[in-house]
C-alpha cells in the first residue's frame, strides 16, 4: 500500500469514527486509536473540519471533538452555493410570475428550515455575499400570471391519473369551448403550458396556456400518458411550442459569427457541420416556421436560410412587414438586403 493511500484510509477511518461516537475523542484518542503522533491527529482533525459539521465538546480541560447526526446527514446537508443558486432562481421566477414559483418558494423555505443553528452560522455568511451577488435576468415577452392552484390542479390529475376539463379561449376566438384532455405534461418557459391530448381521438397532443383556461377541475374519467410516453422527444420536433408538419431546416452562418453559433442551441436535434470559407451549417428538423424566423431575425443577417423554401418565403412575409413599417421612419433600412431571402 502506498503511503498516499495509507494517509487516506486512516482520514476515512478517523471520519467514520468521529461520526460513530456519542461523547466525542480528543486529540490525544484520535492519536492512539490511527497509531500516530499528536500533531497528525491535529491536522487530520483540521482536514475533516474543512469538510464536515465538527463539533467541539469541552470535557473539563479537554476538548472532543464529533461529527453529529451520522455520515449520512453530513453527506445530505446543502452548502452555501448550492442555497445560493436555488434562492436566486426562486426570486427570478417570482419576478417573471412562473407558475411554479410558489412551490420552489416553499422547497426554499423547508431547506432553510432543516437547517440547524451549527448549520446556519456555518453557511450564513457565504450565502449572504453569494446571494447579493447573485441575479437572474428577466428577459422581455409576455407577462402571463397563473394561480397556484391551476398548477396544483394539474399536477394532482397526473399523479391520479384522471383527465383535465377546462373552458379554453383559444386565440382570436369569440368564447371559450369546453374541453377533456388527457395531461401529458406541465411546461413552463415564462408562458406555462399544459400539454394535453383528446382522449378518443387520434390528434397528436398539443399545447394549452394555462392562462386562457378557467373553470379547471380533474375529470372523473381516467387517463395518462401512455408509459412509452417521452415529453421531451415530443417537444424536440418543435421549435418552441409551434407544432406544424416537419421541414429539413438548413442554415448557414456568416465566419464572423461562425463560433457565437457553435455554442449556440438553435434546436435540441442540431448538428453543425463546416462550410465554406469559415461559415457554419446548422442542420435540424422541425416546424414552427414562423417562430423559427422570428429568432433568425436576432441574428442581424449573420444567418442564411439554405433551406427549405418555405421558411425563406415566411421570413420574406416578415421582412416585407418590417419594411413596410419603416419605411416612414428610416427610408433607407427599407432598401437594406437580408442574406439567404434574395
């Protein structure tokens, strides 16, 4: 046996003995129990109390030392960066309204509360700084507010495996229709959606925002998901939440932004190949054409569409909206040409 390992396994046995022992061992007990001398027990004791919850115990003149409540307790308790991150991504999703806010407020609330006084004074003030320090960012889009409840709903229905029944007030419609679905799954990406599937029927799932529902109740008629069933394999045929027929999506980037577009995700399925010059091939299959032009436009004409027709003529449509809207204000971006939609 090496001396590394050697060192090793006596700092491993020393931890087991630590975490075993109900009165706790002085220096001098760790020194005679590991077969070493007093100031390698020190800085073995020191080793462990980096990583672990060490008690000190004064014992007359003495002092013991003890890891409590068991290896397993000290092997489970959060640190500071990982409440740190957890805090931060509470407080942004409470800023943008996600529906499932609320919950991981709660999760937030409890690990805090397991916490023990020890605990606390040990992560306090790293968690103070991390958590001044630390933000996440709201980006624009739309501001959809959704009860507690709602999610609750949804959630319960899957975990009973019962179908959903809502009135739905789909887009540009006068009223809301009554609806059944099979719950297939819970998304929430800023807008929450509820992807559901008519029971009976031989439709594809789709998606439901779960701002436009009202009146939501489990149903007394049983369904779920089939146990085959893969949400997200499902949602990686989409761009975004657009569901259309499928197109071999092309794209070609500009070498200037050929390495931005290498660590970019344009869609979960993309494979990248080289192109000519230093440009970069993005190649992908989904629908969602609108959607997908949408986003190119954020790339400020440092992406070509090579393919397929249909999502150059749909990003033609769109060109010629923002055209026509500033013509009046900028003439001269009017007349500006877009590489890949000539």
């Amino acid at each position: 046996m090496s001396d590394r390992m050697g060192k090793f396994r006596r700092l491993l046995r020393l931890v087991h003995i630590l975490a075993d022992s109900a009165e706790g061992l002085t220096l001098d007990e760790m020194a005679e129990e590991l077969e070493v001398n007093r100031r390698t027990a020190e800085r073995m004791r020191d080793v462990i109390a980096e990583a672990f919850v060490l008690e000190e115990i004064a014992d007359d003149r003495r002092k013991r030392f003890r890891i409590p409540d068991g290896l397993r307790r000290a092997y489970t308790r959060p640190n500071a960066a990982e409440v740190a991150a957890l805090q931060t991504e509470v407080a942004t999703l409470t800023r943008k309204g996600a529906a499932h806010a609320p919950q991981l407020e709660n999760l937030l609330g409890k690990v805090k509360a397991a916490l023990d006084d020890r605990e606390k004074r040990r992560i306090d003030p790293d968690l103070d700084a991390l958590a001044r320090l630390q933000r996440g960012m709201r980006v624009a889009g739309p501001a959809v507010n959704v009860a507690p409840e709602t999610i609750a709903t949804i959630q319960g229905a899957i975990l009973a495996g019962v179908c959903l029944e809502f009135d739905y007030r789909a887009e540009g419609a006068d009223a809301p229709r009554w609806r059944r679905v099979v719950p297939y799954g819970l998304m929430d990406g800023g807008v929450p959606y509820l992807v559901g599937k008519m029971p009976g029927r031989e439709d594809p799932p789709t998606f439901f925002r779960l701002d436009r529902m009202s009146d939501l109740r489990a149903s007394n008629q049983l369904g779920c998901a089939p146990d085959d069933w893969d949400l997200d394999a499902w949602l990686a045929q989409s761009f975004g939440v657009w569901r259309e027929d499928a197109h071999d999506i092309v794209l070609e980037v500009a070498p200037t932004s050929a390495n931005r577009a290498r660590g970019w995700s344009f869609h979960p399925a993309q494979e990248l190949e080289e192109g000519e010059g230093g440009a970069l091939l993005v190649r992908f299959r989904s629908g969602g054409l609108r959607e997908i032009a949408e986003h190119l436009f954020t790339w400020g004409g440092e992406v070509a569409i090579v393919a397929p027709e249909q999502l150059r003529e749909v990003m033609r449509e769109k060109l010629e909206a923002v055209k026509s809207t500033l013509k009046d204000v900028r003439p001269e971006m009017s007349q500006e040409p877009v590489r890949g939609v000539s």
